[in-house]
C-alpha cells in the first residue's frame, strides 16, 4: 500500500535452522512479506512471499492452531 513504511523484526532461534518471530499486521487483508537472511560472509538471501490476515483461516494453513 502507498505511504505505508516497511517494518524490521528480529527472529528468534528455534531448532537448527528454524527461526520465529511475531507480527501484528495492522489489518485484515493481503501482506506482501520480503524476508531476507543476513549471515556473516554469505551473500544475502531473499525471498519474497504473500499472505492473507483475517477470520477466515490462511491458505494452506488449515490444519494449524489458531490459524
């Protein structure tokens, strides 16, 4: 959405190679995400998807808790 600034948020280390984070989206609707893995002598890595908030549940997310 024009106007709207993007935001920076931290991950936390789960098991080897999983990462989690929390985000409060403002709103229902579509979110474009860019995620981008910084490691120290790598090239950065970035991948760039969508998803959708609201009631209803996320796509390809039915069987989870709370989604």
């Amino acid at each position: 959405m024009p106007g709207m600034h993007p935001v920076t948020v931290s991950m936390t280390p789960k098991i080897r190679g999983s990462y989690e984070t929390t985000v409060n989206f403002g709103m229902s609707g579509q979110w474009n995400l860019n995620v981008v893995i910084q490691r120290a002598g790598h090239p950065d890595i970035q991948e760039r998807f969508s998803v959708v908030t609201g009631k209803e549940p996320m796509p390809g997310m039915t069987g989870m808790p709370g989604m």
